[in-house]
C-alpha cells in the first residue's frame, strides 16, 4: 500500500500534473469487448450485403435507363420478303416515306450481310444465306419529342407496303422496364430486410450489454446519472460500433464493386464481356451509387444508435 | 435528512429481513450503523440510496416521501449523496482518477474543470502514483481508498460509507475516521456501517444496532 500523504490541514493545493499517457475520458461502456468485435464483423456484414444490394439496384436502375434511352429513341422497319413483291422496291419505298416523316431524324437501311450477320449466332457462320428469306431492316433515329405522326405513317407504311411492319420497341422497352424495375425492388427490399436484421441485432446485443452490465448501471446510478445519461453512454457504443462496422462493409463493398467494373473493363474485348456490357453498360455505379453505398453504411450507424438508445431506455424503465 | 417510520422489507415471498425499522438521521451528525455480519447494515444503506424498495414503512428522505419521487428526483437526491460500497464497485475498465471523477463526470461537468479535485484527492488517500491504474491490478486497501475518494468527491450532504475500514491498515482507518469527522464539521451528515469496535471506541458517536432485522439506537 502507498505511505498516505499528510493531514489534510497541510495539504497544498497545487495543480496538478498528470501523467501524459492517463486515461481521463474513456467510454464508460467499453467498446473492444468481444461482443462488441463480434457486433461490429456482424454490422459489417449486413452493412456489406446491403451495400452490395444498393449498388445492385444502382447499376440496373442505370442499365435500364440507357437501354431505355437507347431503344425509346429507335424505330426499326422490317420487310419481310414476298415472291409477290420486289423487296428492293419496297425497301426504297419505305425509306422514301420514312424520309418524309418530320419525327424521324435518320434512316439507315442495314445492309444485307449485316441482317445476315444477326442470324450468326443462331445459324452460325459460313453459311449461305442467300436462298433463305431473311427479312430487310431500316432503322429509323427518332427526334426527341417524337409526335402524334408517328402513328399515321405506321398506318400509311401497312397500306403502301403490306410485308412491311414498323416496330416501335414498346413491347421491349416495357419487358425491360419490368425487368430493371424488378431488379430495383428486389434491390431495396434486401436492403430494407438487411437493415431490420441490423436493428435487431444491434437490440439483441444492448440487451446483452446491458445485462452484462447490470452491475455497472447500478454504480452509474448510485453516482447520480440519470437514465438519458446512460443511454447516451449506450448510444455513442453502439454508433461507434455502428460506424466502424459500416465503414468496413461499406468499404469492402466499394472495393467489390470497383473491382468488378475493372474486371468487366478488362473483358470487354471478349464475348462474354459484350454481353456484360450491354446488359450493365460499363458495370460502373457512378457517384450515384458511391453515394447510396455510403448512404447505407451511415443509415446502419444511425439504427445502431437509434435501436440501442430506445433499447436501453426500455431496459432502464424495466429497471426502475 | 432521512427519516425511516416503521419500514419492513422482504424479498420475494421470504421472511422480512428488516422489520419495524425506525430511525432519523439529521443533518451534519455522525453515527455507526453497527451489527454482526448478515444483519442487514448493507440492506438498509440500499434502502436509503433508494436501491431497493420497502415493502412497508414511510421512508422520507431530503423531507419527501421517496415512494412518490419521480426518476428526476430520485436522481437529485442520489446526487446529494455519496455511497462507499463494502465491495467497492469500481468501473473495471476506468482508471482509478476515471472512476473517482464519475460522479462529477455524470453530472456533465468538463474534464479539467474538476482535474485538479481529483488529483488532489487521490493524492491525500494516497493513490496519486496510481491514478493511471485500473481496479483490477490494486489490492484491496487501495480499491477501498479510491472507493471513499469517488463517494467524497461530489462533497455530498450524507455519506454512507459500507465498512470503509475493512480493508485499511489501522493508521489509514484512523486516518479515514478523521477525515469522516473532518466532513461532518464541514456539513455533511455521516453514516458508517461498521462492526470494527476499535473504530467506534475511537470517536463516540450514536450507534445505530441492528440485529434480527431489528433496529435500536444507542445514543
């Protein structure tokens, strides 16, 4: 035991000098307990699937926007061939009527070993098309504010040229928005499962806290702190806790999906890169998704603290 | 101060363990609170921290009938008092200036607004080498010192103190007796619940006896 120091009549007040390495203003609720290691790769987890989950929803909200852009503005007439009918004719006829349009902006006929070409993949290659009636294309680029007319040189194509059909997309486009829509909700209603997961383990573990805990409550209170006290104290654990999950699922889904875009940037040339791409586009997520990866990963601290303060608080009143 | 009419308590459905307990404690007055181990000292020091409940009886404490205090009060008035545990409950994880600043520090005052208070306790209990210390690696005179230091430190109107001397050679419990005596000339009221007889006979004071859960004043 330390000798004591003199009577309290011949103590000096002197100020004081504390050593440099003293703790003076540790979290009274300690935060690099195991269970608050095991809490936090829980909240990085969750924090990471729902990340992942956003970024999802992110990408295809985007490829769908930029297929949609792509297609809305396109128009394809196609003519099918009639022994009746000299599709050449026909072919210069519709491109004739289709310049004549005020909505159309360009006509582009494909050439015919480019249609040939599309059948590639299902015929394969280095077979000679010639004797097989494969459709003539011409694509039309659209104006922006396409109009009403559109309707009624479809109408005037159908009666000029009867082997002629005038595809405006609608059908795909609508398929598409299903598709990506699909996508999307599917994306937020993991992220929304992910984050009540996160709440209710964060509860979970205040309550386990707490109870671990118990004694030390008691002291607080026996000291003089009130229950908002103790719940702040509560609250701040579970934020920072909350916070350093986060940053670390929200990190590693950032690395992720980064890396995959780089990967998908590296496979571009290959076939199955092209197909990636236009089903993502770049498979990049853009600010907009950085930002809801973020966004999820501070949403999840937010709850840790929410949940755990109106966890405490109920405990505190069970108490009382 | 405190004033207990005829208080029972028992836990669950067992037997009362304090029965017809009735006494008053003034301001600025110093008493034993004395009885054989068990009898239900640190029962009673719970009750009037308002730790556990009565189950019968009127306690007043601060001129007000506790069972009617709301959580804000109730909390005001702990703040009026300061608590020396027998098995000192410290905060583990806190250094001992930590856990001695904690009811300055619950009360939301800043750091070096009570440092130099705090240094200057430690140092006259004798722990001012070992305020970067945390409880575990102390023994048990200098957990007990830094127990009495965090209930002194908010200079409370009553201090109960739960064998404050249990674990101190007799020169320091001479020391801290002094120091009890110091704080009821300065105002505040003192109870000590003890049943070291060489303590008592060191400073005359009324004794509060309890036995079989009853309570009686030896004045």
């Amino acid at each position: 035991m330390s000798t004591p120091e003199p009577d309290a009549e011949e103590m000096v007040r002197e100020e004081p000098a504390l050593p440099v390495n003293l703790r003076r203003d540790s979290p009274l609720v300690p935060v690099d307990s195991v269970a608050g290691r095991a809490l936090m790769a829980v909240i990085a987890i969750l924090t990471f699937l729902a990340a992942l989950s956003a970024g999802a929803a992110v990408l295809a909200a985007r490829a769908s926007e930029q297929w949609r852009g792509a297609v809305a503005n396109e128009m394809t007439i196609q003519i099918r061939p009639d022994a009746r009918r000299d599709i050449e004719a026909d072919l210069a006829l519709a491109v004739g009527m289709a310049a004549g349009v005020a909505a159309i902006e360009s006509v582009r006929v494909v050439p015919k070993p480019e249609s040939d070409k599309l059948l590639e993949p299902w015929l394969g290659a280095g077979l000679d098309l010639v004797e097989l009636p494969v459709p003539r294309l011409i694509v039309l680029k659209l104006k922006a504010a396409a109009g009403p007319e559109l309707a009624a040189f479809g109408a005037a194509l159908r009666r000029e040229v009867p082997s002629a059909s005038l595809d405006d997309h609608r059908l795909w486009v609508r398929r598409l928005s299903t598709m990506a829509n699909t996508i999307i909700l599917s994306g937020v209603a993991v992220v929304l499962l992910v984050l009540c997961a996160a709440g209710l383990a964060v509860a979970f573990a205040t309550r386990g806290a707490m109870a671990g805990s118990r004694d030390s409550v008691e002291v607080l209170h026996l000291v003089g702190a009130d229950d908002a006290f103790i719940a702040r104290e509560f609250q701040s654990r579970f934020v920072q806790l909350g916070l350093r999950g986060g940053a670390v699922g929200g990190g590693a889904a950032i690395l992720v999906i980064g890396l995959l875009g780089w990967l998908a940037s590296r496979w571009r040339a290959a076939p199955e890169g092209e197909q990636l791409q236009a089903l993502f586009g770049a498979f990049e997520i853009g600010w907009t998704g950085y930002g809801a990866v973020i966004l999820v990963a501070m949403v999840v601290a937010a709850i840790a603290g929410v949940v755990s303060r109106f966890t405490v608080r109920r405990y505190l009143r069970g108490l009382a | 101060m405190v004033r207990f009419e005829n208080v029972g308590l028992r836990y669950g459905m067992g037997p009362e363990v304090l029965k017809d307990i009735t006494f008053s404690i003034a301001p600025r007055s110093f008493q034993y609170l004395t009885g054989p181990s068990g009898a239900g000292k640190t029962t009673l020091i719970r009750l009037v921290l308002m730790a556990l409940k009565p189950t019968r009886g009127l306690v007043n404490l601060f001129g007000q009938d506790v069972a009617r205090l709301d959580n804000e009060t109730l909390t005001a008035f702990r703040r009026r008092m300061g608590v020396v545990f027998q098995d000192f409950r410290l905060l583990d994880h806190l250094t001992l200036y930590e856990n001695v600043a904690l009811p300055l520090r619950v009360l939301g005052k800043e750091e070096t607004s009570y440092r130099a208070e705090v240094v200057e306790l430690l140092r006259w209990v004798g722990l001012g080498e070992r305020m970067h210390a945390v409880p575990p690696v102390l023994s048990g005179g200098e957990k007990q010192r830094a127990a009495i230091a965090r209930a002194l430190i908010s200079r409370p109107e009553l201090l109960l103190a739960d064998e404050p001397t249990g674990n101190v050679d007799p020169a320091l419990g001479r020391r801290l007796l002094r120091l009890f005596m110091e704080l009821q000339t300065l105002g505040t009221a003192v109870v000590i619940a003890t049943h070291d007889i060489t303590l008592m006979e060191l400073y005359d004071a009324p004794r509060l006896v309890l036995a079989d859960g009853h309570l009686h004043v030896d004045a």
